[in-house]
C-alpha cells in the first residue's frame, strides 16, 4: 500500500472509494474507521466497536469485539434457583450448576442460540430430576443423582426446531454419581458380538442360591460406542437379579447405588 490520503469525518462513505485512503465516518459520538487498498476497496472497517461485557457475550449482543479474558469468563458456571420447575435461560451463561432439594424438572429452556453447548453441573441427596418437553435426552428421562456429595455433569447443545439435546457426563466429584455405566463390588463380565451389540453376563461372589445383589462392570475400550444391553433373566443357576426388569425398560441405580445402566437398552 502506498501513503495513505486521510479525509475529513464524513457522514456517509462515498459511493466510488479512492485508494490507500482512510475514512472517518461518523456514528453517533464516535466513528468508523475504513481503509481501502489500492484497489479502492475496503480492507478493514469498524475498529472502534466496543469490547464485550460477559453478559453482552452470553447473551450475544451484536457489534461487539471479544478478549480472552471475556470468553474465559464467560465460561463460569451460572447458578440456576432451585424449585419445582428449575428455569434455564441460556441468555445469562453458557455453564450452569445447581443444588437439588427435592425431585426437580428441568423447565424448557428460553433463548436459544443455535449451536450453543455447555454443560450443568446437579448436585442432590439421592434425588432425580426430569426434563421439560423441549430437552432431548439420551435415551433418559429422569436420574438419579447417587451421592449427597456428588456433582453430575450433564451436556448439552442447541438442535433445531427449539430443541435441546441433553446427555450425562461423568461424575466431577464425591464417587458413585454419574449416567455412565457405574459399580462397585461389581461381579460381572462382558463382552462384544457382531453388530456392535454389548451383552453382559452376571455371576456373583457370594455363592448358594437365592436372590443376589449383582452390580455390572464398567466396560473398556467403549469410546463413542452405541449398541444394545442384553440382560439375561437368570444370570446363573438358581439365582436371579433382585429385580425383575421388563423388556425395553431402561435400568436405574436403586437406593444403594447397585444398578446404574443409562443410554443402553434392555432386550431381554
């Protein structure tokens, strides 16, 4: 680029622009700046907009410009009030947390912005919490939140046709609290098959028969893997789960945090 001709604040840029120039055009109190290449055209405008605040990014205000320490910020967990219906307003936070007192429901969230994800981190004494019409679960409806100690991350990501898909994460914190397949004392083995189908087989450790408790081991090597849990009626001679479960129903911890099976589906 050549020296640059510098014009005077201007109301409106002219409609045939002259090259390596500036122009100041007036917006308000302030201005924007334009420069134009040798060619005439412009080469970069509005280098005065204003940084954003956290909320102007939450909430994308338009014509902002974003720092690092805005969008880390930014980042930090909202805290969402705790009720019957829990309101989720994805305009103040892009990460939320809350404390369950008592069974909760998700309330439908309200200002979607397509493509915004982020996570909400629920911490709760044994409680479950379901989710409005507009949230979209992972195979689930309802969990349970195991440990009184426990945070349990849940993920989510604005789709179309104002729909929320919604999954469980891992648990951050105090143990057993988590949507993945969870146990402890667990006495069971597993395996894959042909067409990604995952089939769990139970035995257990405290031998006789009778009903026994039995908890499923977490399996390895199962990175983005789907497929279908197939639970046999009697995991072994003379004994049976302590629960009898129904086809297609979905599997959940009971009180002692025995039975934890989500996004998986019971065939048998």
């Amino acid at each position: 680029m050549t020296a640059l001709r510098t014009h005077k604040v201007v109301a409106a840029l002219p409609p045939v622009l002259e090259p390596s120039a500036l122009y100041f055009v007036r917006v308000g109190a302030g201005f924007d700046l334009y420069v134009t290449n040798e060619l005439g055209l412009v080469a970069s405008y509005k280098q005065n907009l204003p940084t954003a605040t956290v909320a102007q990014f939450r909430n994308a205000t338009a014509e902002r410009l974003l720092s690092s320490d805005i969008y880390w910020a930014a980042q930090v967990p909202v805290a969402l009030i705790d009720g019957a219906t829990i309101a989720v307003n994805l305009a103040n936070g892009i990460n939320f947390a809350v404390t369950l007192g008592g069974n909760r429901t998700l309330g439908n969230p309200s200002s979607l912005k397509p493509g915004q994800a982020g996570s909400i981190f629920v911490t709760g004494a044994g409680y479950s919490l379901a989710f409005a019409s507009n949230w979209v679960p992972d195979d689930l409806s309802t969990f349970p939140v195991l440990n009184p100690t426990g945070v349990t991350e849940l993920r989510y990501k604005v789709a179309e046709g104002g729909k929320v898909r919604i999954a469980g994460g891992k648990p951050t914190s105090g143990g057993l609290t988590s949507f993945s397949i969870v146990a402890s004392q667990m006495t069971a083995f597993h395996h894959f098959r042909a067409a990604m189908t995952l089939e769990m087989e139970f035995t257990t450790n405290t031998g006789g028969n009778g009903s026994q408790s039995v908890q499923v081991a977490t399996p390895t090597n199962m990175m983005g893997q789907v497929g279908i849990l197939t639970i046999a009626s009697a995991p072994y001679t003379g004994q049976t789960l302590t629960r009898a479960f129904a086809a297609g129903e979905m599997l959940k911890a009971n009180s002692g945090g025995q039975i934890l099976i989500i996004g998986c589906k019971v065939v048998g």
